[in-house]
C-alpha cells in the first residue's frame, strides 16, 4: 500500500485487485490482470506501478492500469523509488 496523500492511497493483492482510497472510502480500481499483485510504488499523484507474480508490471495513470512490456517470468514482491525519481 502507498499513497501520495491521506486522500490518495492505492492497495494491490490477489487475483490482481487494486483499491484505492479517496479520504472517506476504498474502491476498486479494475486491473488487466487476474494476475497476484505484490507491491505498489508512486512517483506522482497520478502515476502508480505495481508489480507481481510471473513477472507481471502493469501502471496506473491515474484513471486506469495497463499492462507494461516485462523481460522476466519470475515473482516480483517490490518496487523502490530512487532520490531521482526512478523505480527499481
């Protein structure tokens, strides 16, 4: 779970769900996985990665999640943000 503020806060789990929080209330966010997801990261009030099971990444631009290219099948469980900004 992150977020950018206590009224934007996005959560990701099982069977690709992801939730995300307004300040008074969690709803789902529909996700083009069915896929484990295990971590979430953001470098930006609308810019969310999240990354999971068989290499899956997918990112959230605010609106909706896309799938994104991924050179690997194996289970990823984290994201990092660098002091510039990137994600690792």
């Amino acid at each position: 779970m992150v977020g950018t503020s206590s009224r934007d806060v996005v959560a990701v789990g099982e069977a690709g769900v992801a939730l995300r929080f307004d300040g008074h209330s969690w709803y789902p966010v529909p996700t083009p996985t069915d896929i484990e997801l295990r971590a979430v990261a953001t470098v930006g009030p609308t810019e969310y990665y999240a990354v999971g099971h068989e290499g899956v990444m997918l990112r959230f631009n605010g609106s909706r999640w896309t799938v994104l290219p991924s050179v690997t099948d194996v289970f990823l469980v984290g994201l990092t943000k660098t002091p510039a900004g990137s994600l690792l």
